[in-house]
C-alpha cells in the first residue's frame, strides 16, 4: 500500500544556510540566521543535513548527485532559540559513494544543536539531471561564498 505524506512547514524558502565562510577538503563553515518562523526542530535538522550535503558536493566538483542517507544522531531542543548560529561540519569517514559527518550548529547566546550524518552519491541519471543539478548546486555555492571579507576557500 503507497501512502503520501504531505509536510507542510510554513517557511517561504528551502536553502536552510545563509553562507560559507570557510571550505576545505574535510571542512566546512557556514551561517544561519534562524528566525522566529522557522524554530522548529526540522529547521535544524535540515540545516545541518544542507551544510553536510553541500560540502559532499563541493569535494566531487558537483559532478554527482549527494543525498541524505541517513541521520545517525540528532542532539538538540525541540524548538530552537533563534538568532545567528555558526555550523561547523566535519568530514569524518569517507569511501567513494558515503561520508560520514560530524555536523554542530551554536549560537553566541549558547544554543546548541548537533547530529552525525550519512551521505550517500550517484551519478546523475534520468532522476536527477546533470545539466540543470550540477550548474544549480554550483550556483548556489557560488552564491552563499560570495561577497563577504570572511569566506576563505582553502585547499587543506
């Protein structure tokens, strides 16, 4: 039996980050500034899941497809303070199709929330279109590294 499910979060926009400021091969560093809207546990869950999918990206080059494959441990309030969070993530394991993340998001005020993440890659396919994916991840990236005194692409 096939059953749809249908979320509905009340948020006018998906891209859960707000920017890179550092990128490295087994690092990244990015921004989110949660708002009042979008408190809800989701939001951080999502975010991390973002930064550390993105991050995959940038290490193939945008050459494949990085999803969501599981989310080993989550670790934070079921509503979150909002404010400006830093995310940190960190690549810890590795093989040619799975990385394993250690993903932490915190405030100035303290907030804190943080999980362990597994990505998975394909290559792109009848699904998932290299033409219009590859050019919209890389654009995106391109768009959340830009234009501030901060950001710092490194080759570490």
């Amino acid at each position: 039996m096939d059953m749809i499910i249908t979320v509905h979060t009340s948020l006018d926009r998906f891209l859960m980050i707000d920017r890179i400021m550092e990128v490295s091969s087994s690092r990244i560093l990015a921004e989110k500034n949660i708002l009042k809207t979008e408190e809800r546990i989701f939001t951080g869950i999502e975010t991390l899941a973002q930064t550390g999918a993105l991050h995959v990206r940038y290490l193939l080059s945008f050459s494949k497809h990085a999803f969501l494959l599981s989310i080993k441990s989550y670790e934070g309030p079921t509503q979150l303070p909002y404010g400006l969070y830093t995310i940190s993530g960190l690549c810890e394991n590795r093989s040619c199709d799975a990385f394993e993340y250690s993903i932490k998001a915190e405030s100035m005020d303290g907030g804190t929330f943080k999980g362990r993440f597994l990505f998975a890659v394909s290559n792109y396919g009848s699904d998932f279109k290299q033409t219009h994916l590859e050019d919209h991840y890389r654009n995106i990236f391109s768009c959340l590294t830009k234009d501030t005194e901060k950001n710092s692409i490194t080759n570490v």
